[in-house]
C-alpha cells in the first residue's frame, strides 16, 4: 500500500501500533489510561534519510513525545525526523505487548 504523504527530507512517516486493549491479568484498560505507544511501523521515508535499514514495513522505536501527529483521511500517523528514531526492532515477535497493524 502506498503512503498518503511523501515526507520531505530526513522525515520518515510512521504508523503506530496500538496497544492491547487488556493488561496481562485481563484486566480492560480504558483508551485514556493508555500510554501512547513507543513502537510505529514505518509507512515511507524521505530521500535524505541516511540509515539504509530504515525502509517501508519496518518497525521502530521512538520517544514518547517526538514528533508531529497528522490525520489523513482515517488515518492517523506521526511524521519524525530520522534523528528522533531511537532504534529498529529486530525481532518484532519480542514486543508482544503489541499487536500487528494492516500496513
């Protein structure tokens, strides 16, 4: 699937992951006690960005609070600059307190 946007630059566009909807125990957590998730998929990026890993569908880790929340059309996604990135994650089956997104 295409990206909607084609970031400009070092910007790379990502598409969050959602945290369960459960805590370990079973226990519903309602959407505004969740933390906002620090793991996105990468949607697209831009031709300045210099880390050749950093491509379409991989997933990464970034801060809680960087960078800048768009809406397009249903979608909502986060627009980053490569240097906000904190790392790619390697093995995406370790990171179970997430689920999968349709990218």
């Amino acid at each position: 699937m295409d990206a909607p946007v084609t970031p400009l630059n070092d910007k790379v566009l990502v598409k969050r992951l959602q945290p369960r909807e459960e805590s370990q125990g079973g226990i519903l957590i309602p959407t505004d006690a969740r933390e906002k998730p620090l793991y996105g998929v990468v949607r697209a990026v831009g031709i300045k960005v210099e880390e050749p890993a950093l491509k379409t569908n991989v997933m990464i880790l970034f801060g809680k609070y960087t960078g800048i929340e768009v809406k397009v059309g249903t979608e909502d996604l986060l627009l980053l600059r490569e240097e906000e990135i904190l790392g790619i994650v390697v093995d995406p089956e370790l990171i179970n307190e997430y689920m999968s997104v349709g990218v």
